[in-house]
C-alpha cells in the first residue's frame, strides 16, 4: 500500500475546533475525503496532516472508513496566534515526515525557511516530495528556493499561465510540472433554480482586498443603475483593512448607491451555496488569482462569471470568455449591458458555466493527485509528469 503524507506548512490563522470544522471551513461536505478522494484513490493511506495540524482533538478519527491520523502541536502552537513560524512544531514535524516510512510527502508551499529546511532533510534520506504551488511570486527565485524546487519529483500548479512563468526561470523543470487546478465539492455547489429575475442580481465572494477589484465593480453597479436598470450587488466577505473598508463605502454613497449594494460578511458554507444560487452574475474582478475558487464554485451554482482580463486562474476557468465574461471597457458598457439582461443569452452562458463547473470537481482532482502519487512513488525521486487534460 502506498503511504503519502499531504503537508500544509503554511503558517495560516485558522485554528479549527474539530473536524467537522474543519471541512465547513475549507468547504467539504464531511465525507467526501471517503466518498469521493479514497474511492479515486484506492490503495493508498494519505496521511492529511494538514487536517491533523490544526485541530486541536488528538487521536485518530474515521470518516467512513478513512482514517486520519491527527498530530496536534504543542498547545502553545494553536493558542498563540503570534507564534506562527513554527519553532515549536516544526521538529515534530520534522520527525514524522523522516520516520513515517513515507512513499512520497506532498508539501503545499512554494517557499519559506520552513519549506526550505524539511526539502532539504527529505532530499538527504531520499525522500521523494512534491511541491505543490497555490498562488504567489514564481519569479523572485532565490539560489535556495532553485534547489528546492530542482529536487523536487514534482511540481503541482494551477495554471498555463503559472507553468508559462515557473519555465522561464526554471526551464530544467518542464519534465515535472504537473497542471492540477484545485477542485470543489459537487455534493454541496449544485445548480439552483433557474429564473430570469435573477439577471439582476450581482455578487461577490471572498475576502474583500483593493485587489479584488471591489471599486470598479462598484462603479459597474452604479453605471447600470444609471441606465435604469434595478440591479443589486451583494459582497459576502470580510473586508481585510479598515481604510480600504471606509474608501469602498465612501464610493457608494457618493455614487448614491446604498440601496444597490449590500454586505453581508462572512457566509458559511450553509450559507454561501444559496448566496450563489440567487445570483445571476458573479463580479469577480481580482486582478490575479493562482485559481479563483468562487468563480467555480459560482458557476456550478448557476451563477455567470465576469472577471477581468489578465487574471490568469479565472481566465481558464471561463475558458477564455467561453464560459462566462470579461468586463469591458467603460466605453463598451453600455453595449454589455444589453448583453447580460438579453435573457435568451444569460440562460444560455448559464448553461454553459454550469457544465464548465463540472470539470472542477473534487472527484477530477482526486483522480489527478492520485495517479502523480503513483508515478512518483513508482519512480523514486525521479518523478514523471501528469497533466489534466482540458475539454
């Protein structure tokens, strides 16, 4: 039987109070790790320390027949969020990762002293691991982190765009980049009733940062407000700065939109799901993003996306402009406008961003992760390369 150890070592303030919180937080339903990620992975025992780091129960726990082995750190590590650069914990980690008797470590970091020291301990025991990039800079590669990633047997990313710039520093690379985008769970973003009252309604999903696009799809809002049409715009997240929370309100009233544009801070699981099913579009204006969950997430809802240009993950999501939109300029709104209340057009990009959803799902993810562990455990520290084919 094949044995991985899947390693978040990312230093994250999330501090989950069991498992079951766990995957509300990363939105799973609780079993999908056994009904979809072991029936596409039959024959290995994946270890998810991420999931064990950062619970605060130890033990061991079953979920329909997975058992995930839980390694809490020192509660000084889980108490004190200040303490987040793993001085307590990573020699524990240390020593699980060199004695577990591991097949291959699926590191999910691209960077960081951390990474660079557990690398370079794997690398002397022969320890095959892959490094599994999320979002970030691939250009600032110090000499470092191009040994790191040099030994690697595999790199996993999200994106053409990502393998584009991660070749022209590292061409030596090519063999082992793997394009695996992230997945979602199909059991809970299901498509929602269809209705044109629905065209509408704009939304938004994520932590709200000036990156995010936030000001121009308020400035969107407005201009279709302007033009007569009864539009709202709902923002489900928190903003992450004060001054930028204030300049964004600010906008909006000056605009006199307060009546068009509602926040509604964090959503639950439970509650985010609906939130995409009685949206007609989703704004999702980031100026780049590795992948873009709630543009999936979204569509497998119904929901029609409208990003930017250039924003790499949600560009391939939408196929292009396939699959969904791109915002124009602010010459051509007019003319878009027309685009997006035609309802024989909305329902059928609709349509389309639905079935494009479906090639995100866990399951596709899975079945790809699974197949890089058997390669690379198979190979050694050679590693091959594995790649998701795009319909």
């Amino acid at each position: 039987m094949i044995k991985i150890a899947n390693v978040d070592i990312q230093a994250k303030e999330h501090n989950f109070a069991s498992p079951e919180d766990y995957f509300e937080k990363r939105r799973l339903s609780p079993g999908i790790m056994s009904a979809v990620a072991i029936n596409n992975m039959s024959g290995f025992r994946v270890c998810i320390l991420q999931i064990a780091r950062k619970i605060r129960s130890p033990g061991k726990i079953d979920l329909n027949g997975l058992e995930v082995f839980l390694f809490p750190g020192s509660p000084r590590w889980y108490l004190n969020k200040k303490d987040l650069n793993y001085r307590l914990y990573s020699k524990e980690l240390e020593g699980m990762l060199l004695e577990g008797g591991w097949d291959a470590v699926h590191l999910n970091q691209s960077s960081g002293n951390n990474l660079f020291r557990l690398c370079g301990v794997l690398a002397k025991r022969g320890i095959p691991y892959i490094i599994h990039f999320r979002g970030g800079d691939l250009e600032s590669f110090t000499p470092q982190r191009k040994s790191t990633f040099g030994k690697a047997s595999a790199v996993i990313l999200n994106n053409e765009d990502q393998k584009k710039r991660l070749l022209e520093v590292l061409p030596g690379m090519k063999g082992k980049i793997n394009l695996i985008p992230q997945g979602i769970d199909p059991v809970l973003f299901k498509e929602g009733t269809s209705r044109k009252e629905n065209m509408l309604s704009f939304g938004y999903a994520g932590r709200i940062y000036p990156h995010k696009g936030i000001i121009r799809a308020i400035e969107f809002i407005a201009f279709l407000r302007s033009l007569g049409y009864k539009v709202s715009f709902a923002l489900a997240g928190n903003f992450e700065e004060r001054s930028f929370e204030s300049e964004a309100k600010k906008l909006i009233r000056e605009l006199r939109i307060e009546d068009a544009v509602h926040f509604t801070g964090y959503l639950s699981t439970e509650e985010i799901v609906p939130f995409y099913q009685n949206i007609g579009y989703l704004l999702f204006l980031s100026e780049h993003e590795s992948f873009g969950k709630s543009v999936a997430e979204a569509m497998s809802c119904g929901a029609v996306p409208i990003i930017r240009t250039n924003s790499s993950g949600p560009e391939e999501i939408i196929g292009k402009g396939a699959f969904g939109y791109y915002l124009p300029c602010e010459e051509r709104w007019a003319d878009f406008a027309g685009t997006l209340f035609n309802e024989t057009a909305y329902f059928s990009m609709r349509e389309k961003a639905v079935r494009r959803a479906a090639y995100y799902s866990f399951g596709n993810y899975t079945d790809a992760i699974s197949a890089l562990y058997r390669e690379v455990a198979a190979a050694g520290s050679g590693g091959k390369k594995r790649e998701v084919t795009d319909p």
